[in-house]
C-alpha cells in the first residue's frame, strides 16, 4: 500500500507540474477559444483551492471550523469558475453544486478525522513505548 501512495504522489505531482507547463505552452504558443479559456479558469482555481487548502494544516484552528473556512472558499471558487465558462447562473448553479460538494466535503472530513486519529494513535503508541 506504501509503493501505490508512493506512485500516486509522485503521478499528482506530475499531473499538477504537466498542467501549469501545458497551459502556459499553449498560452504562449497563442493558443485561444472556449477551451482555452476553461483550462485557463481550472487552473487557476485548481491554484487557489491549493492555497486554500493551506488551513487544513493550521493548528490554530480546530478541524470543523478549517473545513467550514476550506467549504466556503472552494466552493465560492469553484461557483465563480463555473459563471466564468457558462456553465450556470445564479441559484441554480448553486444549486447543482450544493449537493455534490456537501458530498465530497464529508467524505474528505471523515477521511481526514480519522487518519489523524490513526496517527494519534501511532504517536501515543510510540511515546509510551519510551
């Protein structure tokens, strides 16, 4: 399971590096229309949505309230991306996106929780062993 989180790691990595060097070639390149303009827009709020996700790791905030901060700047972000491409307006884009972000949001926090349960546990485990 280590070498699979290993590969994935390093294949994110890549996919993030490949996709900021492809789009700027393209842009530099004159490369121009819609699906310029989405990749573009994804990537610089695929950019933000990883500044954003910077508060998950404070510990000056406990993990319901970092989430609450993530949910409404991701998805604010993402909203306004969407408006960009045409892809909705309104109230009704927000309520598409509603569901499949609560969804994620979820997920992503019970993920989080207990992986740091677990490593709690490791370090607790450690220290009483010394």
């Amino acid at each position: 399971m280590k070498t699979f989180f290993h590969f994935l790691n390093f294949g994110l990595i890549g996919a993030g590096i490949g996709s900021i060097v492809t789009t700027l070639s393209l842009l530099l390149t004159g490369a121009t229309g819609a699906s310029m303009t989405e990749l573009t827009a994804w990537l610089v709020t695929s950019f933000l949505i990883g500044i954003y996700t910077t508060v998950m790791y404070t510990d000056r905030l406990p993990l319901p309230g970092a989430t609450a901060i993530h949910f409404a700047l991701t998805f604010t972000t993402v909203a306004v991306s969407c408006f960009l491409c045409g892809y909705g307006e309104g109230l009704a884009l927000v309520k598409a996106m509603l569901p499949q972000f609560l969804i994620i949001y979820v997920v992503l926090y019970l993920i989080i929780f207990f992986s740091s349960k677990a490593n709690e546990k490791a370090i607790n485990e450690s220290l009483s062993k010394h």
